[in-house]
C-alpha cells in the first residue's frame, strides 16, 4: 500500500517539474499552454489520488469521506483544467497570435 | 500644490512610523495579543458561543461590530461602481443587431423598429465574437457545483474554515463565470440588475437587523444571547445560530457586490454584452 502511494506520489511530482520545465522550455504561447494543460492536470490527479490512498490507512467512515472529497476535486480539475487551457488557446486564436514555426526566434 | 500634497504624505508616513515603533515585536509572546487575548478566545470560544471553529466566532460575535461595518464597506464599494459608471437610458444606438440562433443570420434594424418576442433571435453588439462551445458547456456543468460548494462554505463556517465572505465570494464567481462564458445579457437573466441592487443592502440590513433584534429584546447589540427566547435554545447555542444568521447576511452582501462590481466595470455601465 505504502509503495503504491509512493509511486503514485512520484509519478505527480515527475508530470508537475516535466510541466514546468516545459513552460520554461518550450518556444512560444501555444505549444507553452500544451504541458501546462496536460502535464499538471495529469500530476494533479496522480498525486491527488495517492493522498486518497493515503488517507486510507486507518480506515474510518469520515477518511473515507475524506477520500471521496479528495476524488470529487480530482474530477473538477479533470473537468476545469483542459477547459481553461482551451479557453486560453481559444483567445489567442481570435486575437490573432500565429503559432511559431521551425526556425523562427523563440518568443 | 504637489509640494504641499508631498509634504502631508511625508508627515503622513513619518507618523505612522512613529506610532509603528511602539508595536511589539512579531511573535513577541510577551506582547498583550498573545499573553491574555487569543488565549482567552482559544479557551472560551466553545464555552461562550458553541462554535468550534473560533476564528468563526471571533469575528462574528467578539468583533461583530468590526465586521458588521467590514460588510458595510464592501457594499459601499459596489454602490459606488453603480453610482461612478452606470449610464441609464442616455441615447439609444442607430442601429441594433440581432442574431437568430439557430441558422447565424444576423438582422440589423435601425433606431426605433423592433423585433417580436421571441426565443429564436438573441440582441448581440458590433463587438460579437461567437461563444466557444467546449467552454459554454464544461461551464454550465460546473456553475451548479460551485453554487452548491459555495452554500457549503457558507453554512459550514461554524466547524471548518469557511463563512459568510469565502462562501459569497464564490457564490458570486459562479454568476461571473456564466457572464464570462457565455456572456452578460445571459447572466443578467438569471440575477437582473435590480435584483443584485435590491440583495445587497437586504444582506447588510440581515447583519444590522439581527442586532437590532438583540437591542430591541433588551440586550447590547450584536449580543446573540437574546435570541434564545425567539429560537426557543439555550443563550450559548443561540450565540451560535446568531452568528449564522449574520454569515446568511454576510454571504447575500458579498455575493451580490461582486456580480454588482463585476456588472459595472465589464460593460462600462452600459449593462451590453460585456467583456
């Protein structure tokens, strides 16, 4: 149990640092929002998910409750995230930023 | 005139440094805060009013005044958006735009022709972007959630953090996340303009008109213990429902004021589509 948690734990900490290294990294507005989209919702669920499993240790009915209020977040931030990185996209777009290509200067 | 408004700033300053002087230390234990003050309230917090989370009855019963004028304040900062930028009537437009739903044709009409009542066209501005399906959608799916996590925060102020300010505050970012996805005509359906002035005061008058019912039961003010003989509980469990009923009030105020503000300042008082 404890090593599943760890694992869990690790994983969401290796997706959050690969997320910020990338927003650091990578070129230009857009292809910045792809690991800050997709690699933190991704290390927040699995690190959200150990701490359920961590709080499941010495089984109650109120550490149970507390896990599924810990899986309710998990699901609003699955639901939230994608969302806004797509409603950040989405004003670019309008507002008419062109993506970076090949060979151009780093933004 | 700059030298002289420099100067009063300076002195101003200079002032409030003297007196900052005087201050204890940070995290002095010897200082009057922490040798008398948050002991007595971390001791006598469950015993006086039966609220176990007494940052809670902290500002609700032992500083009800200060917060009573806090929640003043912040509907004096929304009435004075509404006052500062409202534009009411003023000159109607030359033209208007109108959008049918369904096919995207948009209709203009000029000063003074209208269109029938009717669900299929909607009133749209020279501005108008099309709304985002994905956002439009995951929105609607979240608004109730939040309205229901924001009752939550405001009804369990007494055992977790939480109370009236945060459950309002996010009562009312509901209401500004369905004017920012969808957009404000849409919001305003749901909380018209006169429903958000009416709310406010009403919730500042819940706050004042709760110790107002404690002056006139024969009490101070703010002093929830006479309520015992309306609610039919004992003075300390009263204290308690005092200070929910104050957190009701504290919440439509808050609530209101932010949609208020956020109204105002998005369409320039002009109460259009907004952002």
């Amino acid at each position: 149990m404890d090593i599943f948690v760890c694992i869990l734990l690790f994983s969401g900490l290796f997706f959050l640092t690969a997320g910020s290294i990338g927003i650091l990294r990578f070129p230009d507005f857009y292809s910045r929002l792809h690991p800050a989209g997709k690699l933190d919702t991704l290390g927040t669920l699995l690190a959200m998910l150990g701490l359920a499993l961590f709080n499941l240790h010495h089984f109650s009915l109120g550490a149970l409750l507390t896990s599924l209020k810990i899986m309710l977040i998990i699901i609003f931030v699955f639901v939230a995230s994608p969302t806004a990185t797509h409603a950040i996209v989405d004003a670019g777009v309008r507002a008419g930023l062109a993506p970076w290509t090949k060979g151009e200067k780093r933004r | 005139m700059k030298i002289i408004g420099l100067i009063i700033t300076i002195i101003t300053g200079a002032f409030l440094v003297y007196a900052a002087i005087d201050f204890p230390a940070w995290s002095d234990p010897n200082s009057p805060a922490s040798t008398y003050l948050s002991p007595y309230f971390i001791e006598n917090s469950m015993k006086d009013t039966s609220v176990p989370n007494y940052v809670t009855s902290l500002l609700a019963d032992y500083r009800g005044f200060d917060t009573m004028f806090e929640t003043t304040v912040i509907f004096t900062a929304g009435l004075v958006c509404f006052i500062l930028l409202r534009i009411s009537g003023g000159k109607e437009p030359e033209t208007s735009h109108y959008r049918h739903v369904l096919t995207g044709v948009t209709v203009t009409l000029k000063k003074g022709h209208k269109i029938p009542e009717s669900e299929d066209f909607e009133r749209i501005d020279d501005l108008w972007t099309p709304p985002d399906l994905i956002i439009k959608t995951s929105c609607r799916l979240m608004i109730p959630f939040i309205q229901l996590f924001g009752l939550y925060v405001i009804a369990h102020g007494h055992s977790s953090p939480g109370g009236g300010f945060q459950g309002g505050v996010i009562l009312g970012a509901s209401i500004i996340l369905l004017a920012i996805s969808h957009d404000l005509r849409t919001a305003l359906e749901k909380m018209r303009e006169k429903v958000v002035a009416i709310l406010c005061p009403i919730g500042v008058s819940i706050y004042a008109g709760t110790g107002t019912l404690c002056l006139l039961l024969g009490v101070n003010f703010l002093d929830y213990s006479a309520l015992a003989s309306v609610l039919h509980v004992d003075p300390i469990a009263a204290r308690s429902h005092g200070i929910f009923m104050v957190e009701i009030g504290v919440g439509i105020a808050v609530m209101t004021t932010m949609i208020w503000i956020y109204n105002n300042i998005s369409s320039a008082g002009k109460y259009n589509q907004g952002l």
